[in-house]
C-alpha cells in the first residue's frame, strides 16, 4: 500500500500524455500483473476533487484494453522533486559513482550533472556536504567479481564479528550484490555446507583457484529484498519492550511479533544466531529498550553495561 501512492501520482499523468496505451503495455511499464494495473485503474476512477460529484472525478475507461482518462487535469502534470529528495538521489548517484564496477562511466556522470543543472544550486549546496566512503578491503571486491564471472572457486580468510574470529573459507561465488551500502560476496560455502553471504570489507584475504564453481543442487540465490539477515527456527527467539523512541527496531529488523502496549510501547519477539550481536543492539537502544527474554540475555546485557561504565571512573 506504501508503494500505491506514489505508483498512481505517476499513473495518471502517464496516461493523460498517452491516450490510448493498452493495458499490457502500461503494466509491463509499471512493473504490474494487468490484474494489479486494473485494480489501479478502478481506483483512480473513485478519486478526484472535493465534491465527489460526476464532474469532480476522474473519468477512466480500458474498454477493449485501450486506456482513455479525462478530467485529470489538475494532477496529469508530473511530479517534481523536493531539494531533499534531490540531494538523497545525487548522494547515492555519487556513491555509485566511487564503486569499482561504476569507474569512469560516463552515462552515470552525466545524468549527475544534468541532475545538478536541473536541481539548482540548493539542492547541489546540500548534497556536495555529504561524504560517502565504500571501505572495501584492498583489491577483494575486483577479485570476487571477477571469481563471480568467471565462475571460479575462491579461498578466504573471513573477519566474523559476532564471534571475533577469523575463518578459513573456500567458497563457489554466485554474485555480487550491494545491499544497503555494503558489497556482499553470495555462495556456496564448503565449511558451513550453505549458501551464505560475506560482506566484502570483512574479506581479509582472497585467492582465485583455479577450481571450476561445482555448488549442489539446492544453493540457490537468497532473496535480499528486505536486507541480508534472515533468521531460522534455529536461532534464539528474544522479547524486547520497546519505547516510542525504540519503535525503529520493529521496522528494521525482521521480527516475528508486535504487541502494542500504549502509549507508544511494544513489545516484539524476534530471532538472532548471535548473542554478542543481540548485547550490542540492546546497548544501543539504553533507555528506549530492554530486554524481557531470555533472563540470561538480559543479565549479559547489564553485566556489560556496567563493565563499559567502570572504563569512565
């Protein structure tokens, strides 16, 4: 529903600067099933100026699956961006622009300028004071892509701070993928037998074999839609109560449950492989979070507080 909004602000004056696209076209345009791209439609048709009278609404038709609007004008102009929708989309422009695979490309450095050109110099004076550094380790990211491509195993020496070690891996790569700013590494791991994901910069050490890629039958590529974590029945189920000012847990972890308790509260259940990764999460939050379940969680968790306030006196 999140995406709905936007998605017919866009629609509308599309379609009033095309009349009578078909609907498979349109839909295919729109990344839709005809089926979703009709539910817009019918939606579209409800809506329109105060007065709600036959002359207010919009007037849409796709008879035949040939799509006619009228009486949309007052939104058919498209949409314009703010300053800070500006300067986020030139930041992470600029971001892409620094990553290895993007160097000295020159379609991308283009639409940057023509996006500085056309946003003015608020937007430009915002986004150039914002700095992003991609810290890679030395040389990895090049040698995994190109193990990725040429579908060639690869040895690692792997950093994993949830358990401050560092691990042998031998690896059939699969891709490459950014998510939320970090490059992960995703494939078939020989020393946990499963698909798993390494993030690039915690790539100590990297040797291309000269070893064809031979994963089984079932490494298949993760869905990393919603983030790279994803918890199993496996994992420790933990109980957190949650101010309002801690509310931002249950919308960027994937938690199982949610129980609103008032005044802004919850409490919410989710699952981590990894206690230390757990302790520190519930450090962060201090007074908008603690820890319900599990006891010896919750005991860990004011142990290592007051270890780290002890460092102050």
């Amino acid at each position: 529903m999140n995406d709905r909004l936007p998605r017919l602000l866009a629609l509308v004056p599309y379609l009033m600067s095309h009349p009578g696209a078909q609907v498979p076209e349109v839909a295919r345009l729109f990344g839709l099933n005809e089926k979703q791209l009709i539910d817009d439609l019918q939606l579209v048709w409800m809506c329109g100026l105060p007065g709600h009278t036959p002359g207010d609404l919009i007037d849409v038709s796709w008879d035949g699956g040939e799509i006619l609007i009228d009486n949309a004008e007052t939104i058919a102009r498209p949409l314009k961006l703010g300053v800070d929708e500006v300067s986020a989309l030139l930041v992470a422009l600029r971001m892409l622009a620094e990553l290895p695979e993007f160097a000295g490309t020159e379609a991308l450095a283009r639409v940057i300028a023509k996006l500085e050109q056309a946003a003015g110099d608020g937007a430009a004076a915002v986004s150039n004071q914002v700095a992003v550094e991609i810290d890679t380790a030395p040389g990895a990211l090049g040698t995994v892509t190109s193990a990725a491509r040429q579908r060639r195993r690869v040895s690692l020496r792997y950093y994993v701070p949830g358990r401050d070690e560092v691990t042998p891996r031998e690896v059939d790569p699969l891709r490459v993928v950014l998510v939320d700013g970090h490059h992960y590494l995703e494939g078939w791991c020989y020393r946990a037998e499963a698909m798993r994901m390494f993030r690039v910069d915690r790539i100590l050490a990297v040797d291309l074999l000269d070893v064809p890629v031979d994963p089984p039958a079932e490494a298949e590529p993760i869905d990393v839609t919603d983030g790279v974590f994803r918890p199993s029945e496996s994992d420790e189920l933990v109980e957190l109560e949650l101010t309002a000012a801690g509310r931002w847990v249950a919308e960027y972890y994937p938690v199982e449950s949610v129980h609103e308790l008032g005044e802004g509260r919850q409490r919410v259940t989710l699952r981590a492989r990894d206690q230390s990764w757990l302790v520190r999460l519930a450090l962060r939050l201090g007074d908008s979070g603690r820890v319900l379940k599990p006891e010896s969680l919750a005991g860990q968790v004011a142990d290592t507080a007051k270890a780290a306030l002890a460092n102050y006196y």
